[in-house]
C-alpha cells in the first residue's frame, strides 16, 4: 500500500488520482479533510489525516504501508508565518516521517524534492531543502529522489503565479534581467516517473534524478510565451535581484498569501535546468512540451 503525504497539494493530488485510476487504494495522508475531499477523487482513495510537525499523528497514518510518496512540503512560494516553518516542515518534519515510517515497518520512501537543491549558507530554505534530503539518504530506509524543474499542469502554482502576475499588473515585473533559465515539466510526466520510481527499485533506489521537460526556457521568454497564449501584451521590466528581495520582503509584511516571497527569489539565483534527455535517459519516454500544453489547454 502507497501513502502519499502532502495529498491535497498540487503534485500529491496528482498522484492520487493517477493511483486512484490506476485501481491501487493509495492512502491520502492530508492535515485537514475539507480541501482533500475537495480535490481528491470520490472513490478508491483513504483519507488518512496526519502533521509531520506532530509525530504523534504519524503512527496511524502510515500503519500498513510498504511504500511513502513524500510530498509534504512547505515550498518556497509559501511565506512563513505562525504554523508555517520551512524549517521545522521540510527538516524536522521529514526527520519526524523517517522515524515513524521506520516504527510502521515501510520499506521504501519516494521523495518529491526539487532541481538545484544544495547546501546554502545563505539562504535558509534551500539549505533546509538540502538537509531533509540527507535525512532521507541516511534513513536507512530504501529511498529515491525526484528533483523537477517547475511543473506545469492544472493548478501549477509557477503558470497560475506568473499568469496571475500578468493579468493584475500595469508592467510585469521581472527578478534580475529576465535571463535565467527553466526546464519547465508536466506534472503528469513526474507522476509517471515518480511512480516508476516506487515501482522499480532495483532500478531507481539509493538515486537521486533530476527531471526537465524538452524545453530550455529563460524566465523573459517565458512571460512572453504565457503573455501570447493569454492574449495580452505588456511591458517587462527587470528588477535587480536585492531590490526584488526588499519587495518580496514588503509584500510578505502586508499580505496573507503574497505573489513572491524572498525564498522564491532564492530559486532565480541560478538556472534551474538538468539534461534535455533525462526523462527519455532515464525512464523511456518523451516529456510533454510546455507549449504544445499551453496551445491544447491554456495557462488554467
Ligand atoms: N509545483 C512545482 O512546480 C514544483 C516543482 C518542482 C518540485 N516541486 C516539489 O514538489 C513538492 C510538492 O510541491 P507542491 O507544488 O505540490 O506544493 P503544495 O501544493 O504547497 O503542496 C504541499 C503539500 O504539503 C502539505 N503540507 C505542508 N506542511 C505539512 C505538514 N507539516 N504535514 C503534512 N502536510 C504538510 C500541504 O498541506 P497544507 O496546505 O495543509 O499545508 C500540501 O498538501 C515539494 O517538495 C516541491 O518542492 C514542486
């Protein structure tokens, strides 16, 4: 039995579903029912409620299972505030979820983790990013990681974000020149890899894989590529990266759920690319391109 935690987020719902249509009985570990029933599929799902911040939740939520799909996260475009801690989330969070899964007996651990991650002095949620992946790689259970560039797909908070960006301001604001460079990938894709990954151990245990999708795509080109499937046009203005930082900073004082926050802005500090093959190289199929999506189904 798989349990997926972090259920009812973006890239958990997903691999739901595919499970779900799949005739598995996946369990949905989520914090709170309402927004799992919400996104999750009606049938062949158990809901299981669990917090990796509260060991105690743990026990039950994992009790049967041979595989975890980890996705319980606090990502970067999330700010911290009261209960929402990079830190005691990614780090000790995923410490709490190797202790627990070790306790219920699961043999093998799936990590959803990011492409470019490593140690950084300088920037706390990319460092802590780093440490829960060594936490994984010391567990001493069977494990893998999967590190996509951004993903895209319905609801991909990246396209949503910028798309909403381009609708709500007079010019588009840019982090540094608009230069550095993504490798964007379908979220349907990195299910198909990640359960590949779940699936095949002699395979893909003890690896870390970084996925992208076919295109390499600076961030400038890409505003531009969501601006002309949107139908509009505006001006893109490029911030250097300190005063996008003290903005981030002023959004994250004044609002609930800010466009940008400064660990964002941590991730444009480098190209967030890997191989253009390495899907192909690595689990035997063509990823789908960004634009032939955006062509079929829009920036939704
Ligand atoms: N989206 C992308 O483009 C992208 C690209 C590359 C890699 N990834 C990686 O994929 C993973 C999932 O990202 P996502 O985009 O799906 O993020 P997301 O939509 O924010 O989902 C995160 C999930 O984790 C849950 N969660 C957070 N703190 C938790 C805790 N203490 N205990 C249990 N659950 C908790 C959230 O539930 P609550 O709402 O209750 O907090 C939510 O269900 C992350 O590791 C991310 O870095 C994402």
């Amino acid at each position: 039995m798989i349990v997926i935690t972090g259920a009812d987020g973006f890239v958990g719902r997903h691999i739901v579903a595919r499970l779900a249509a799949e005739g598995e009985r996946p369990r949905a570990m989520v914090r709170g029912p309402e927004r799992a029933r919400r996104v999750l599929p009606a049938n062949g799902v158990e809901l299981a409620q669990g917090d990796t911040t509260r060991p105690e939740t743990l026990d039950a939520a994992l009790d049967g299972a041979e595989t975890v799909i980890h996705c319980a996260f606090v990502v970067a475009n999330r700010k911290q505030g009261p209960g929402v801690s990079y830190y005691a989330t990614n780090v000790r969070g995923t410490k709490n979820l190797v202790a627990a899964a070790k306790r219920a007996g699961v043999r093998r651990i799936v990590v959803m983790g990011g492409l470019g991650t490593k140690p950084s002095r300088r920037d706390a949620y990319l460092q802590g990013r780093y440490e829960a992946d060594e936490a994984i790689r010391q567990s001493g259970l069977a494990w893998s990681i999967i590190a996509p560039s951004v993903q895209f797909g319905p609801g991909s908070p990246f396209i949503v974000g910028l798309a909403d960006l381009i609708r709500s301001m007079p010019v588009v604001p840019m982090i540094g020149s608009g230069g550095r460079t993504f490798q964007p990938i379908w979220v349907e894709d990195v299910v198909t890899c990640t359960l590949k990954m779940a699936r095949e151990p002699d395979r893909y245990d003890g690896r870390t894989i970084e996925v992208g999708g076919p295109e390499i795509i600076t961030y400038a080109h890409l505003l531009d590529l969501l601006m002309r499937t949107m139908r509009v046009k505006k001006l893109k203005l490029p911030g250097p990266v300190p005063f996008a930082r003290i903005g981030a900073g002023m959004m994250e004082l004044a609002l609930p759920r800010p466009p940008i926050t400064r660990a964002a802005i941590g991730l444009f500090t480098f190209d967030n690319v890997t191989d253009r093959d390495a899907v192909e190289r690595n689990f035997g199929f063509q990823p789908m391109s960004l634009r032939d999506y955006l062509a079929q189904h829009g920036v939704a």
